[in-house]
C-alpha cells in the first residue's frame, strides 16, 4: 500500500469515521474481472469488516469479462458483452449462464465470512427497443428496484445480491448493464456511496488519475470533452454522474486488485482511488483550539526541512484567531494564517501548508485566494509573506513579486531581522 493510505489495523482511523457510516446503505458495483480476481478473498473480508461496523451493503456484479470468456471457449460471437449494446438471443444464454456462476461464487464467499446473502429478482426492467434504426434485442433498461424487497432483506442482515439481468412484467429475462442497476439501486434506496470496484486504478483524465472530481466538474467534461475519459472508465464515469443528481452523496472507482483498497478508500480521506462528489465536501473555516494539535502535525515535517517556523502550542493558541484550516470530511488537510498590521494597512500571509498527500491539487492556491479574500475585506492595502523555498510558487502562482525588509510592517520587520533566517519577501498589493 502506499504511504497516502490508511492501515486498515489503525482502529483509531477507522473509527472516527464509523458514526458517519453507521446504518447507511453502501452499494457495492464488483466487475465480473474482480471477481475472479486474485484480490477477491481479500475484498470478501473488506466486505465483512464493513458489516461488523453495521454498515448495509447490496452487491451488484456484471459479467463482460465471463461472456467475453465464454463466447471465447465455446467459438461463439458474442453481439454484445457490458449489456449496454444489442443482446441476441445466444449472448443472453451466456449472460444468464455466467451470472449464475458468479453470483454462486459470490454468495459462496459471503457464507465463508458468516454473511448471510441472497440472489434478488429485485430489477424490474423493459427492452431497451429501436434506437438509431437498431433493434436491441434482449438488451433493457431499468424501469424500477422492488425496494420494499430489498429493505426488508437489509433490516433482516441479509445482503441482497443482484445480477446484471432485469425482469419484465410478464417474466421475459433481459441483460442490463451493471453500472445501470448499481446506479438506480442507489438512488432508490438512498445509499451514502457507490463503490465500483474495478480493474482500474480509478477515474482517468487525460491519462492521469483523478483522486476528487465534483459531478459538476465531471459533468463538464462528459458534456463537451468526453473523449478525455478513458474509455473503459467511460460508463462508470456517466453513471456516477446520474447517482449524483440522484441524491447519492459519493461515488467511489476503486482498483478491486489491490489488496486493502476498498477499506483504504472508505476509511481515509485521502483515499486510493478515485471519488466523485456530489456537494462541496471541502471548506475552510477558521481554527478552533481542537485543531491546534491537527495544525502542528501538519507543519512538522515544513518545520524540519526549515520552510516554516516552529510554533508551539503556546503560540498557535495565542494567535488562534488568524488561522484558517482546509477540510475534506472534517479532517485537517491544509492551513494558513493571516496576521494583520492594521497601521500600515498590511497582512501577513503565513503558515502556509498542505498535507503531502493533498499536493498539486490547487488546495494551496485556494488558501491563498482565501486569506487575499479575507484581508479584502478587512480594509488592507497589501499582503506580504515570508518564504525560504516556496518563494518561486509565490511569485509564478500567486502573483507576488519579491520586496525589501522596508516593505514589512515595522513590528514585523523587527521579528524578521531578529531571526536570522535570512527568507525571502514577498509583496502583493490587493486591489
């Protein structure tokens, strides 16, 4: 695992997030790749520990990789293998055949974890019919989830276990994409989270990762530039984005061949993969004495490479009032603080730091941004800030450009000279 990750053994980690979790509805989208994946076993006991923690979960599975397979084996085309395509009547048997194995496989490793499981007939669904002069065949879309069913598993500790087939009214079986039945199973049943757990590191943009993306942000993309998206992530990319509009607050892409990722994703705010959100899951907001600790671990590892000051508990606490924190999920992931000189119509911008694992996000401009917003509003003329090793993201990020010992305010100008740390002066003046 990595160092941005949580140790799933560290209980205190796990557990700060545990009320926030605590008999809410986890949907849990596994790719039929992941499923016969090594790494299964292990997200088996993932599973288990998500349960012991009264969490509810509902897993649904898809097949491509097991029809692709099949249709390989047998020496049969295969129309269509994610459900999201035409279906003939051969690549349905395959579909059939191949849910049935893995939802047996599936319900077989539940029981090996003492989890009591069931297969639903829980999708409703209707052919998808004629689209661009195409008739789809045995291809449907989701009309409705029998949600009284499958809450009145959940409040019995069953988990329900659905297949990508749908079922009409009048009994007739259709294929239905995964990702379409993990996405209406959410919205339904007003689930916290969508965890697609896939063969992927995550979300891809322009072939890079995304650790965090806002659905309006990812709605933008899917509108004007959807090619940026790596294709096989396309589909999971769409439908986070209906989950979103439909009330599911986060959706995560989880690679399901890594061990311990699914719990380092739901248990730390870093994550190892990708999340979608749905509202603004960030703020900042002004210190409060219970972030003392949280800000001097932060700075520590600044402190010791010399590109911040000590501060001591004494002096943070002193000072509480100018200093702003960054969170993601209630947790600390950046800070900065604003010292005026109200005389000289000045501010001080300082204590500047993010977390290692939150770098080369823009978290940094947006303090920046924010504390320019905050002395705006206070009257002040100019802001100036101190640096050893950041002054060249001060000047070409931030739009600072290098001062003189004249230009600090006089009280500060006597802390500086005191010092003997010899930092570079920044100066921005504020319009």
């Amino acid at each position: 695992m990595s160092d941005q990750s949580l140790n799933p053994t560290d209980l205190r980690g796990i557990l700060q997030y545990v009320p926030r979790f605590r008999d809410r509805i986890f949907i849990v989208a596994l790719d039929g790749s992941v499923v016969n994946s090594d790494n299964f076993p292990n997200i088996l006991t993932d599973l288990a520990v998500l349960r012991s923690l009264n969490i509810s979960l509902v897993i649904v599975h898809g097949v491509s990789q097991q029809v692709k397979d099949l249709a390989s084996q047998r020496g049969v085309k295969a129309s269509d293998h994610d459900g999201a395509g035409i279906t003939d009547r051969s690549t349905l048997q395959l579909a059939v055949e191949a849910s049935n194995q893995l939802s047996h496989k599936i319900l077989e490793g539940l029981s090996a974890h003492n989890l009591r499981a069931a297969l639903t007939n829980a999708v409703t669904a209707s052919p998808l019919g004629i689209l661009g002069g195409v008739d789809h065949l045995n291809t449907g879309r989701v009309e409705r989830m029998e949600t009284d069913f499958l809450n009145s598993l959940l409040q019995k500790d069953i988990i329900p276990v659905a297949s990508p087939l749908g079922f009409t009214g009048e009994g007739r079986t259709l294929r239905v994409n995964s990702d379409s039945v993990a996405t209406a199973m959410a919205t339904q049943l007003r689930a916290a989270k969508i965890l697609f757990i896939t063969a992927t590191e995550g979300l891809k943009i322009d072939d890079q990762i995304v650790r965090q993306i806002s659905v309006l942000d990812l709605d933008s993309i899917l509108r004007t530039e959807p090619h940026r998206i790596a294709p096989d992530i396309l589909s999971k990319a769409r439908h986070a984005s209906q989950a979103c509009h439909g009330n599911v607050p986060r959706v995560h892409v989880i690679n399901g061949k890594t061990d311990e990722a699914l719990l380092a994703e739901v248990f730390s705010n870093e994550g190892v993969g990708s999340l979608i959100y749905a509202n603004e899951y960030r703020q900042i907001r002004k210190a409060m004495k219970r972030d003392i600790r949280g800000i001097q671990s932060l700075i520590q590892k600044s402190v010791q490479a010399e590109e911040l000051v000590r501060r001591t508990r004494v002096s943070i606490e002193r000072s509480l009032e100018d200093y702003y924190v960054y969170e993601i999920d209630n947790n600390l992931v950046g800070c900065v603080a604003l010292h005026v000189y109200p005389e000289s119509e000045q501010g001080e911008l300082a204590c500047l730091c993010v977390k290692t694992s939150h770098e080369n996000q823009g978290l940094g401009g947006r303090l920046i941004q924010f504390v320019e917003q905050q002395a705006k509003a206070r009257g002040l003329k100019k802001l100036v800030a101190l640096s050893t090793q950041a002054f060249s993201y001060f000047q070409f990020k931030a739009g600072f450009r290098e001062g003189a010992p004249e230009d600090l305010p006089e009280k500060r100008r006597a802390k500086y000279e005191q010092s003997g740390r010899n930092s570079k002066i920044l100066i921005k003046t504020l319009s």
